[in-house]
C-alpha cells in the first residue's frame, strides 16, 4: 500500500470530482451534481463520516443496481401540507433535497409542510435538509430510518432499532445558524467497527454484547448492541422517529431494515420526514431573526464550566469548520485518497489533487 | 402535623375534587373541568409530578390573578396548517388541549397541521398532548418551553435554559399506544429539590454547582444547574425546542423566562407547539395500526438483556399504571392529602376521601 500523505482541496475541486465519479454510473448529470454538492457541504460542515469517504459504498450500490441511478421521484399523496414522495429507489441525497424542496415550496402558502419519503437510501446528514429549511427562513426538522439497525430496544439485546437521526435548524441573521443533527445512539456504530479494526477496546458504555452485557470489547461490541443516548429517552425516540418516518411512509422499520454496507442485493426502503414551519405566518421574519441573534448571544457570552473554553450552540462548531475549510480546503487524509484514487482509476476520472 | 395514612381515591372522585377547587378560584366551570380531565389522566398514568400535586401551586397562581382564571385564548395568526394561538395567560392546560384541537381539526383537511402558542402557561406533561392526537388516528408532537430555567448552555454554567419537554405519541391498534414524553435534563429538578429538603445527597451527574463542578451537594446542585441528557444533544435540543416553543411563538426563552414557583408577580409568557399529522393523507389508518402492533409486539417480544424483565415500549410502563390505578384507584399519599385537605379547607370545598 502506497503512503499518501495528506492533502486540501478546495471545495469546488471536490465537488467536481464527485460529480463526475457519480455521474459514471449512469445518473443524470444535474443529479450527480445535486448529490455532490450535498456531500461537499457534509464535508465542509466536518461531518466527514456522511461526506466524500462514502463514495466507494454509493458508487458500488449504484453501480450493482441495489440502487436506482435513473431514480425519478414521484408525489403519491398529496394533501395540502402532507406529501408522500416515493423514491423510485434513488440516491438519498437526491431524494431528500426533492423532499424538503417540496416541503419549504408547500410551507410558503400553507404555513406548514411535511414531506414523508419511501423508497429512498442514505441521505448523509439529517442537518442538511433542516438547514436548507432554514435557508429559506424556515424552522426545518428532518428525520430518518438509520441505514441499518444498530441498537436495541430499551431492556432488549436484539438489534432491531436503527440510530435514527433527527435534525432541526433555525434562521438566525448575522449569528451562526441553529443547527442541531444528532444520532439516538451514544456514539456511532462507525467508532466501534474503526476501534474494532484496529484491534483497540471501546469505552463502557458505548455498546453491548450479544447477551446484552455491557462490554469494552470492540468485537463483542460490534456483534452485539450500540448503547442508545440518554437511556430509555434515546431508544425511544429512535422508535417513535421509526414510527413516524419508516411505518407512517411505507418505509422499512424494525426487522425490515437492510444493512447499507453488507446488503448490495435487496433495495433499503429507506424513509425520511422533512418539516418546514414558515416562521413569517407567525411573527415578521426580521424580528424573529433578530431575536435569534439576541438570545443566542446571551448565551453564548454567559459564563463558561470550568474546563470548557467557550460555550457552545448547536451548529457553532460546524460553522467555524466550514469557514476554515473554505479558506484552507478540505482536508482529505492518506486513506481516504487511496480510496478514491482507486476509485476514479476504476471509473476512468481524472484522479483528485490539490 | 397531623400523619395521615395513603388512602386510595377513583379518577371520578379526583377529578370532581380537582374542579371545585379549580372552580373556586374564579374558572368557569366547563374550563375547570377540562383542567381537571388533564391533571386527573396526568396521575392516571403515574406522572404524578404533574398531577394534582400541582394544585396548590395553581390555585395560588389563579387567586393573586398572575394566571388569568377567566382566560379566553384566541387565534391570532392563521394559515391554512399553520396557527398561532394567544393563550390569553390562562392556565396552560386548557390552552394546551385548544391547541392541540385546533392542530388536530386543521389536519383532517390540510394533512398536517402545527399550532405555535403564546401568553399561556404550565401545561403539565407534553405527553397529554401528543396522545390527543395519536387517539384521534394522528402522530402527535408537543413541546415546551420549560415552567423555569433549570439547565445552562453546552459547556456553561449560567441557568439560562428550560428542560423544554417534548412529546411524541401513535395510534396503535390493539397494543399501548407509543407515547414518548422527556425533558431534556439527566432528571427533573424536582428530585434535586426534594434531595435538598431531607438534607440528602445526589449523585454525581445529576447537578453542577454555581462554578459548573459537578457535585453530589444538593444544595450546591440546586443553586447551580441540572445536568442536560445526552450532553450537548440534550442542551441542544433544549435550545432549538426553545427557539420553536418561545421566538418563534413570541413567548418567553432564555433571560426572560420566570419561575412558576416562585414568581408569583408576572405574568410566565410560556409558549408550546402542537402538531398533528393526520395519518390516513399518508396511508390508510387501519394499516398503519396493524403495523405498529406488529413492529412493537416484535420488539417487546425481542430477547431480553440480563437483569431486564421485559423489553420496553414508549408509553408501556403508563399504560400499565393507567391499568392499575382504574382498577384499584389513584394512590395519594399522606403529604399530598394534607396539602389537598389544607387547600380544601382555605377553598370551602368537600375534602378528598376514598
């Protein structure tokens, strides 16, 4: 294996090479490009386990078929603020920004829109669709069937419940948006199977065995259960999401749900809820924003725990990684490039550089 | 003080307590009796933190006039799925079940439907809400803003958030009803304030200090702030609930929210949200139940972790207390009853007996 070592690219180089690798399965070109660009904002924004590094995974399901690279979403219900999208099967990114669109286009003259979504795959961060809400001066909300399951129900050792991620974001004016994108589970699946190739212990209280005992043993781990966030609270909101965005949608939920990584031969169903609440049918958008800024500066000025070097909102964190990423790149390490330097090889793309 | 034993009293008996007292401090009467239905269905299903416990804390609140007892909320912005209710700063209860009403009338037609409130005050448990939507065959949502500041900021020490509940509720068919109903600290503050009042410790993670130590001194717990659940995604949420639930509704959030037990000169300003999706603009209702038997009747029968007697459901555990306490009667222990006996007496209302 050669050693690479790391380098930065710049957003749009990214975002080209992407473009071009999907659009050699076969996809549309604008929807390569819709899907990139979703991928390159993830990476931006730091959320780098949901960015470019998944491509291998989405180009071998494209390319196998699992899953659909013409996909051509369709509306199947339709209510005045309550849509049914069906996927036609098609990449999650493309799926989820249709969604939203539609919910944000539906919000403007209703008020309020929600978009359920089936026949769908991986749609990466559930914080890009809130966000893109928010964008529009909307509170967004978005939810999702994690891509397979990973966790138990609470008191169970079965793995019958996906981390089901849910995001929620805000307007805000001159202040750093409100964006908060959280898993159900303690931690993601993705840190025990690294820890676990690696060889290393995992901390207790990250996961369960297979006999539901608490173990540090990354294998056992991995074969067993991951520990849901804050309890019972955490592996109930995984169920009640599941109810809302796989049960409600005609999507897959509970012993249904097909693993992303080992299943290339069954299409996922996954599903999806996007919210959009227009903020201006309640109160002007101005002085919402502008109450944004205000109470958010309260608090992040008030005073920080010992230890803690600056107090910190839901989506602070992620913004000032996307400034730097825009002024000094992307960071894309040794491993990542070795990935998709194989990867455009294969697909005869110029390969990525700085 | 005079002990007096745990007695045991029928939700009929209860709830005719509760409106004659609610009765006396001015409501009209059908209003006192909606309150009622909700504080009595509250100790029904075992919240009893949000019970009539509260009465005393109410009645005080209604007779100084800082809740208003002959309160009128009325709609003050109106799209077609997007309401916004002025609870005119009546007792949040029934402000709370006009909202959810209105939520739940407005998505029959419109498929989705979210009332943001104002001006109204504590509701008691989010849960409440939620399942009015869930028994009229739609997914429920409630939040609010919290009845005081207990929790500070992610990496901060400063009391500047509420635990901000949340709810979620689905119909079912021939199982419990999935109800998730949490606040988004580690434990409810009213256990940090009871550990106090016996001179007793808590433990660690439960409580920061006013330095932002964490600390096992219930009193240093109680001048400091409640541990968020989940770290930052519990402060997080919080937040984004807060934004939802207070700006966006034009109620209070952050510095100008006030204490219900101990502010009794201005009006609380508490905001919630309610949304209703009606389920049938999705998928026939009757399809969607049988799933949600089927998917939580698979989990429940799931294999159970070790020291677990059974696997555990949203909304199981108050169905069995709900089940219990209609058979057997609602337990009021000897505290509870001296408080009630007290308020009674003061009220010229017919004691609470068996």
């Amino acid at each position: 294996m050669t050693e690479r070592a790391e380098i930065r690219v710049t957003p749009e180089t990214l975002h080209r090479f992407a473009a071009a690798v999907l659009a050699r399965t076969g996809m549309p070109e604008a929807d390569a490009d819709l899907v990139a660009e979703v991928l390159v904002d993830t990476d931006l924004r730091g959320v780098r386990t949901h960015g470019c590094m998944l491509l291998p995974n989405y180009v071998q399901r494209l390319e196998c078929g699992v899953v659909n690279a013409k996909a051509q979403p369709r509306i199947v219900q339709d209510a005045p603020a309550a849509v049914l999208l069906d996927g036609d099967n098609g990449m999650g990114h493309l799926v989820g920004v249709r969604a939203i669109d539609i919910a944000i286009e539906r919000a403007r003259s209703q008020g309020v829109c929600l978009v359920g979504v089936r026949n769908s795959n991986h749609y990466g961060p559930a914080g890009h669709y809130a966000a893109r809400a928010a964008r529009a001066g909307m509170f967004g909300l978005s939810a999702s069937i994690g891509s397979n399951n990973a966790m138990a129900p609470w008191g169970g050792r079965e793995r019958l419940l996906g981390n089901n991620p849910v995001a929620l974001a805000a307007p805000s004016g001159a202040t750093p948006m409100p964006v908060l994108d959280f898993a159900n589970s303690v931690v993601a699946r993705a840190r025990i199977i690294r820890a676990a190739r690696q060889g290393e212990p995992i901390p207790l209280g990250w996961a369960l065995d297979p006999e539901g005992q608490p173990t540090t043993d990354s294998q056992a781990g991995l074969a067993g259960t991951v520990v849901p966030m804050a309890g019972y609270k955490g592996a109930g909101l995984a169920y009640m999401l599941g109810l809302l965005a796989g049960v409600m949608t005609g999507a897959a939920f509970g012993r249904s749900v097909r693993d992303q990584f080992t299943d290339f031969a069954n299409p996922q169903n996954i599903g999806h809820v996007m919210l959009a609440v227009d903020i201006a049918h309640f109160r002007p958008l101005a002085g919402f924003t502008a109450e944004v800024d205000q109470v958010s500066e309260e608090m992040r000025r008030s005073a920080p725990a010992p230890g803690s070097d600056r107090v910190g909102l839901p989506g602070d964190r992620s913004h000032r990684q996307a400034m730097d990423a825009r002024s000094l790149g992307i960071e894309m390490d040794g491993a990542l490039l070795e990935d998709l330097r194989g990867l455009a090889d294969r697909l005869g793309v110029p390969r990525l550089t700085a």
